[in-house]
C-alpha cells in the first residue's frame, strides 16, 4: 500500500514538473524571450562559470585540506619514502597546471562571453605559441619520466642476497604463507599434491621442503630486505600491502615477486599513530571472486631479534602433519621397489626380445 | 518492396566512381522512390545514416539508463554498507539474501556497468550515433559508402545488446569477472556463477559487437577516403570527422584483438584448450591445465583495451572543438595541429597498453619502456587542450546548452587527464594500482568527458536530427546539476583512492586501514545518485522536444559546415539539389572585413573579396 502512495505521489510530481513546464514555455512565447537569440541566460550562464571556479575551488581546497590526513596512509618501507615524495612532487606539478588550466577555462568563459556589436578576434593559429606549449609539456614530462625510470628500476631490481625470503601464495578466499625452514630454501610444491591438508600441494620427497613452515601470520624484521616470492594456486590475486607501498600480482603458472625493506615495527608504528591496535595488512587488489573482500592477513614487523626468536620456534609442516609425510615415504619405498623389480625383470625382457 | 529501395548505385552515383556527385537528374529519380518507402524500411530497416544515426542514439539511451541504474545500486552498497537491501528484494529478488546484497552480484552489477558504458554507450551510442549522422552530411555524401553494411553495423550491435540484455536475467547471474574479464576468473565456472553461461553470453554477445563496430568502421573510412564531395580535401575537413576517420581507424586496427582474445577464452572455456590457464587447484581439483598464461590474455585485452579509452575520447574531442569554435564565434586555436595532435594520439595508443599491466610481474624493462611511451601521450593531449582554451580566448561566446557541455569537457578531461601522468608512471603505479584513484581519474578523462562529448552533440545536432530544438532552459540545469554532480562523485575518489581503497570491494569494513572514509563514501554515493537523476531531466527534454520542441531553422548556430546547407530535415539523399561544393576550411568565423561572423564552406572565395586573406584570392 505504501509504495502504491509513494508511486502515487511521484506521478503527480512529474505532472506537477510538466505543467510548469509547459506554462514556462508559454510565458517565454509571450513575453518574446524566446524569439531573442541572446537572452540574460547568457549572462547568467557567464556568471554561473565565475561562480563555480570561485565556489567549487574553495570548496575543493576545503575539503582537500580536511581529508589530507586521512589519505595518507603511514609508510613503513625504504622505497615507500622515495614514491611517496615523487607521488606529492608530481602532484604538485600538476596541481599548479590543474588550478592555471581550470582558472583560464572558466576566467575566458566569463570574460568573453557575448556582447553586442562585439566580434572575436579572427586568431586562426601561431606556430611559435603551438611550439612553445609542445616543448614545454616534452621536457616536464621528461623530467618525470626519467625521475620514475630510476624509481622503478631500483625497486624492481634483484633483490640482496641476504634478504629473508617467504613465499605468499592466493588462493580463494585467503592467503597462505611459507618460510624456507633453517635451510633458508624453499622446497618444491606441486599444485598436484594439494588437498586439504597439504594446501601449498608440498612435494615433501624433497627434502629441502622437510622444514618449510606455514605460519597464520607474516613476521617480517626491521631494517632488513625482505623478498616475497608471490603465486597464485586458483584465479589471479594481488598482495598488496599499503604502508609498505607493496603491490604485485599473484598469478596461477607464473611466480612473480616483490622485495622492499620494512623501516618501523609494529610497536613503533602503534606509538607513533597512538593506535595501540594497529595491525599491518594484506590485501587483494585483483577481483577474485565471492570473497575478493575479505582477504586480509596479519603482517608484524619485528625487531630483527625478536624475528630470529619467533622463526627458531616455529614447527615445521612436516612435523606438523606426520600423515603427510608418512604418505610421501610409503610412495618414495613403492618407488624403490618398483625400480629395483624393474632390474630384476629387465634382462628377462631383454632376452625375450 | 525492395524494389521501392534506392539502390546504393543511386543514391551515390555509382560506388566506387572517384567523384562522387550525382547528377541533378539522377537524384530527381531517387527522390521520387524515397517517398513511398514502407515503414519497416524507413524506420527499422533503414540504410540511410541519419536513421541508423538515430537508432545508434536511442539505443544508446536505453544502455545508458541500464548502466547507471547499476552503479546506482552498488553505490547504494558502497555508502551504506551495513543497511538492509531489502526493500529492494521487489526488484532484485534472489540477489538480496537475508537483507544483504549477495556479494558475487554485487561484482555482476559493476561487471556489467563497465561492459555497458564502455562499449554500448561510449563507444556504440556516441561514435556508432555521431559517427554515423555527420560523416555524410559534412563531408558532403548521400549516404555512406555502403548503406546495406551500415545497417547490418545497427543490427549486429542490437543483436548483440540483446544477448547482453538476455545475461542479466540468468540464475546464475551475468558475468562478474570485472569489465576486463580476466581469466581464469573469467574461465572458470568454478571460481565464480557468473562465468558460467552469463560469460559465455557475454563472449558472444561481444564477438558480435565487434563485427557491428569493423562494419561500421570500413563504411566510415571508406565514406571519408573516397566520398568527400569537390573541394573537400583532407586538410578542409572540419575536426569531428578527422576525429571520426581516426576513430575508425583505431578501431580497425584493435577491435580484432579482442575478438582473437575472446575466441582463445571461448576455447578454453569450452574446448579444454589452455591459452591462459596453467597450475590451477580450484573447488577441491586439480586442472590438468598446464602452460597458458593469464597475462597472455591482458595483453590480449589492453591492445584493444587501451586504443578503446581513444575510441571512446577522440569522437567527443572532435565535436568539442567544433562546437566550442562555433559557439566562441572564433575559428579553432591551430587546426593543423589538433590534425597532428589527433594523429599522435592515435598512433601512440597503440603503444601504451602494457601500462595497466606494470604489476602483473610483467618484465621491469618492459614497463619502463611504456611508461615513456605512456607520458609521452601527454603531450598531444597537452597541445589540444592548449588549443581549446586558446580557442575561447577573446572569443565572443554564446552559452548554447551545447557549448555549457563542451566547457566541461575541457575541465573534466583536464582534471582526470592530469592524473593520468601519475598513474602512467610505474613507480607510482605500484601504490595507485586498482586503487579507488584509478576509477576516479578514468571517469573523469573518459566516462564523464565522453558523456559531456555525447550531450554537447545531442544538443548540438538536435535540429537536423529531429528538425525541432531542445528546450534551452531545461539543458542548463541539466548541465549545472551534472556538472557540480560529477565533480562531488569523482573529486572526493581521488582522496578515497590516494589512501588505498581497492577497487571492486564489495565492502571495506573488514579492514582498519580502510575504514576512514565512511562518511565519505556516503556522500559520493549520495552524489551519484542525485547525477543519475538529473539524467531523467535530459531524457524528457529529449523525448518531448523531437515531437514537441520549437521547430529549427537550417542553420540555428549559424554554423560553416555542411550539414547545416541542407533543408532542415534532410531526407533521404541529404540535398534535394546537386551536393554543394566547398572552398574553403571549416572555421571561417569571425573574419574580418566579413559582413557576417561566419563563412560556410560552400561560399566561394570570390563572393567575399572583402575578407580574403591574400593567399586566399588566387586559390579560385
């Protein structure tokens, strides 16, 4: 029944809205304004233009100013430090342009609105303007681009050698993490092997995969490279950790990989923020499906003593899950038997050849 | 009935004949067939341009109602995402679950919001509309080059909009894999409903669409290369039809990639192939799968994909640069070099794509090798809006509706332009990456530039579409409210995304580092529903001034070029006379000594002795 009233009522609005339409149309016949190419709506809409740079400006800066520490979230790594000027450098550069390009539009708008008896000025082009206003914009954005080039390389380049290594692998809807284990190598896995247990698909047969561990959150230590080895074992994912300006692809068949350098520890940056519950996160940035939202994981950054602490007590995956291990074993001394019945038999066949 | 038809011999005086100019008598035969056209061939079957123009346009309409509606509907999720839906249970049915909307429908509803507007609305409702009505009429033709494939353009686009449609209604839902469809999500009916028959539905109604766009496409180029009627040469062309002519021709070139990517995507959907899938466990099973790569298909996609974004902006750039000369009473700021700047960007567009993949864990060198190639396409961009402000310089500007839209073209493609030169560098792109800024900037610089591209035409060409105006009035305060309503959605996003929102998030609630923008988020989605509305204000003045606006005269702007020399509704044929010829550029506004402040094309030099520029005189 109400939405019958509330349907009711929008009728009779949009009647309400024709009717007043028509009569303005009718009045505007009368009076004659509609006769007239030029009426005051070209003066208003002049004005109108003035008012929304005037208007619209402010109320941008306003709001800008306002939301300013809210947008940027706090940065936690070496190259974080260096993207972050060159992002509020260029956004500087084109804020200046933004504000001259957006004054003139609408200043000249207002300005050279029409005027009786006027005429424009017959200014059909000027090569020396038209090469000025090439070259300019060439060289800045050449500054730009060589500035980022450089950025781009060092962030993109070989990871140190020393840098500790863990692997974050997608899947639907969570991430799961691994660390080599004391042998600081990670052991190989085989989308094969999955199942629910064995959900990095371990192929323990090798044996630098014995002490590969899976822990439920990322402890990283200050101060120190940190490369993530990053895959994807259903449909594309992204890692992306903001404070850490982190982001790659997690891509199913091709591994891909991120390494930065974490600058403050949780603690400290729960200090500094005065949030004594702030948590690092991990996000995916690449549509993913039901759960696309909601997968986070919990990253802490510690000093690099409480890291050797925390690593040396983890349980690695085999030891975790004997059943896994046992089945690998079981396969690995089937194997034995096959290949040594395999020598026995092969001189038999040889001589029935 | 057929019979009745003018054949296309006819109507261009026989094809492939280099001049193309029928004579009085020929066109004296052809104007006594049109009149006694039946319906279905007039209106729905029509191989004239300036229906199928028409029916571009309204259907255009129509999808981008459709799509607003969506965005309307996840902005309502995304302002308040802890309210119950249901009292849109009515509408949606089975999608809303316990009071909330179900969160794979929610990827379906900004899934089929970005198929829609990109290609239905942007690329078929404004280049297929504009396209389609100005290409003939102001290179001065009777019809494009080939009638018959014109209409099979509209057909196929139809047909495939239908599929489409068809899609949205399943029960496992439309595809939902995002507009780019990335594979596997987009492969894999495991991974999510909607790639199941929604995304085969999707891959073939897009395979359709493509052929409609080469249809229409050959037809363009070929109409511009060889049906330009005496003394049109390419350097006298007004700047919407290089802008058209380049469109196409960008089209052409890209839109077969796609279709090359959808196929690959159908065989592997349907055929077992493995193009793009490799190393997948999904719903408890291992693929057999083995040696496809997922960013085989983006690169696929972004060799179209990014061409696309030019597709969509270059038509729009052409008809404001147009309008904006007409209205400012000024010829166009450096003609040739908006030529030039139009042809850099064509070619650079297809060199850029691989700047939407830097984080894919595409080769680092290789994205330093687009992100300059990406800033450079800055610059041509730079050059043109230089050009349009200096074009408004000691202009003497007339505030046509047209002209109020096209103004903001400049300042929407200025402000979502400039954050392009933040994105396209990869070290930025890092952090920025499928990021709340990146919706902001593109629609900015390509959705809402566009729109404003598509309004400014409509009601600019209203009267020779419909041979009637469109109510002034009721045009400003759509231009003012979508104008304040566009920059309120898309100025705030820019804050939303420079601290880290991602894109495609069905809520943000799950995170602390995302929940500061609450209030905000609720104001954009306050303010993009309002715009939405203010739509309806542009869809009555439409429909109600093409039956009941103010009746045109032949040429209300007082324009040059030559669609406005024909009757004020042209019927089939364009001129009921021989097809006038032309002298001189499209921008002869203003000219001093000239009696009046504009000049046609088709006016000789030699009727106006009193303006001639001293070159001028001998070119007779």
């Amino acid at each position: 029944m109400t939405t019958l009233g509330v349907l009711l009522v929008l009728v009779l609005l949009l009647v309400v809205f024709g009717l007043l339409f028509r009569l303005q149309i009718l009045t505007s016949i009368f009076s004659g304004s509609s006769a007239r190419e030029f009426g005051t709506s070209n003066r208003v809409n002049a004005v109108l233009m003035l008012v929304f740079l005037v208007v619209g400006g402010a109320a941008f800066a306003w709001s800008f100013g306002d939301n300013f520490n809210k947008m940027n979230p706090p940065i936690a790594s070496v190259h974080g430090h260096a993207t972050e000027r060159m992002f509020w450098i260029t956004m500087i550069i084109i804020g200046i342009v933004f504000v001259l390009t957006q004054i003139l539009l609408f200043v000249y708008s207002y300005k050279y609105q029409h005027k009786e008896g006027q005429r424009a000025y017959f200014f059909p082009h000027n090569n020396k303007i038209e090469i000025i206003w090439t070259i300019i914009p060439a060289i800045v954005m050449a500054a730009l681009v060589f500035a980022g080039w450089k950025e781009w390389t060092r962030i993109t380049g070989p990871a140190p050698k020393d840098a500790v290594v863990l692997e974050v692998m997608g899947k639907q809807f969570n991430w799961l993490v691994r660390y080599p284990g004391r042998d600081l190598k990670l052991g190989v896995v085989n989308y094969r092997l999955i199942d629910a247990t064995n959900e990095f698909g371990f192929d323990l047969s090798d044996k630098s995969g014995l002490d590969d561990f899976v822990p439920s959150e990322i402890h990283i230590p200050k101060g120190h490279p940190v490369l993530l080895k990053i895959r994807s074992r259903d449909v594309l994912h992204a890692v992306y950790m903001p404070h850490f300006r982190v982001q790659m692809y997690a891509v199913p068949g091709m591994p891909t990989k991120f390494w930065f350098t974490p600058t403050k520890t949780t603690d400290e940056m729960r200090a500094q923020l005065g949030n004594p519950k702030f948590d690092y996160e991990l996000a995916c940035n690449q549509i993913c499906g039901r759960g696309h939202f909601a997968m986070k994981y919990k990253i802490i950054v510690d000093e690099p003593d409480d890291y050797v602490a925390w690593f040396s007590q983890q349980k690695s995956f085999s030891e975790q899950n004997p059943d896994v291990l046992a089945s690998f074993k079981q396969k690995e001394e089937k194997l034995v038997v096959k290949k040594a019945a395999a020598v026995i038999e092969t001189p038999a066949a040889k001589a029935s050849l | 009935m057929a019979a009745n038809l003018p054949t296309q011999a006819q109507v261009q005086g026989g094809i492939g004949v280099t001049e193309p100019h029928t004579t009085h008598d020929e066109h004296a035969l052809h104007d006594d067939h049109h009149h006694d056209q039946h319906w279905l061939f007039k209106y729905v079957f029509s191989t004239d341009h300036k229906v199928i123009a028409k029916q571009f346009l309204i259907t255009g309409i129509f999808w981008a109602i459709l799509g607003g509606t969506l965005s309307s509907l996840f902005r309502l999720q995304l302002g308040w995402p802890e309210s119950t839906m249901e009292w849109l249970t009515p509408v949606l049915g089975k999608w809303v679950e316990a009071g909330k909307l179900n969160p794979e429908f929610y990827l379906a509803l900004v899934t089929m919001h970005g198929t829609i507007m990109v290609f239905f609305v942007l690329t078929a409702g404004l280049s297929g509309t504009f396209s389609n009505f100005l290409i003939p009429l102001q290179v001065g033709a009777r019809d494009m080059a080939s009638g018959f494939m014109n209409m099979l353009s509209y057909w196929f686009f139809f047909i495939s909009g239908l599929i489409m449609f068809i899609s949205i209604f399943l029960e496992t839902g439309p595809a939902a894999a995002g507009w780019t469809i990335y594979p596997p999500l987009s492969a894999l009916p495991q991974a999510i409903p909607g790639s199941g028959l929604g995304m085969t539905l999707w891959l073939v109604s897009m395979a359709l669409f493509i052929v409609s766009q080469l249809l229409g496409g050959v037809n363009y180029i070929t109409t511009v290369i060889n049906l330009r009627t005496r003394g049109m040469s390419m350097s006298k062309l007004p700047l919407t039809i290089w802008a058209f002519f380049l469109t196409a021709v960008l089209g052409l070139l890209s839109f077969p990639v796609l279709f090359s990517a959808a196929l690959l995507l159908i065989f592997d959907r349907s055929f077992g192939t493995s193009f793009f899938l490799s190393d997948i466990y999904i719903a408890g099973q291992a693929l057999p799968n083995v040696g496809g790569s997922p960013i085989l298909f983006q690169h696929l996609f972004w060799f179209l994909g990014h061409p696309e974004v030019y597709i969509v902006i270059m038509p729009a750039m052409g008809m404001v640069s147009e309008i904006l000369a007409t209205n400012a009473r000024k010829p166009i700021f450096g003609y040739r070099a908006m030529i030039g700047s139009l042809l850099g960007i064509s070619l650079l567009s297809f060199v850029v794509w691989a700047h939407h993949m830097f984080i894919t864990g595409m080769n680092p060198f290789l994205g330093s090798v687009f992100m300059f190639l990406t800033l450079i396409i800055a610059v041509p961009s730079a050059v043109k809006t230089f050009n349009w402000l200096a074009t408004l310089w000691r202009g003497n500007i007339r505030f046509t509706t047209a002209m109020l839209f096209s103004i903001g073209f400049v300042s929407l493609f200025i402000s979502g332009g400039l954050t392009g030169i933040i994105l396209g560098n990869a070290a930025l792109d890092i952090q920025m990456h499928n990021t709340y800024f990146v919706v902001a900037h593109f629609h900015l610089v390509m959705g809402s530039s566009a729109f404003f591209g598509l309004f400014a035409g409509v009601y600019h060409w209203f009267p020779k579409m419909f041979g009637r105006m469109m109510d002034e009035k009721l045009g400003y305060i759509h231009f003012w409210l979508t104008f304040i309503g566009v920059y309120l959605v898309f100025l705030p996003m820019h804050y939303v995304g420079i601290a880290g929102f991602p894109r495609r998030y069905y809520a943000w609630t799950g995170f602390d580092m995302f929940s500061q923008f609450a209030d905000l988020n609720k104001f954009i989605s306050i303010a993009a529903i309002l715009a939405f509305f203010a739509q309806f204000v542009f869809v009555f003045n439409f429909f109600y001034s093409i039956f009941r606006g103010r009746r045109a005269t032949e040429n209300p702007w007082r324009s040059t070029t030559l669609e406005w020399t024909t009757p004020i509704v042209p019927g089939h044929g364009n001129w009921p006379g021989e097809i006038p010829a032309v002298y001189r550029w499209p921008y002869d506004y203003s000219k001093p000594g000239a009696e009046e402040d504009f000049i046609p094309q088709n006016v000789p030099y030699s009727k106006t002795t009193s303006s001639n520029l001293p070159y001028e005189n001998e070119n007779e």
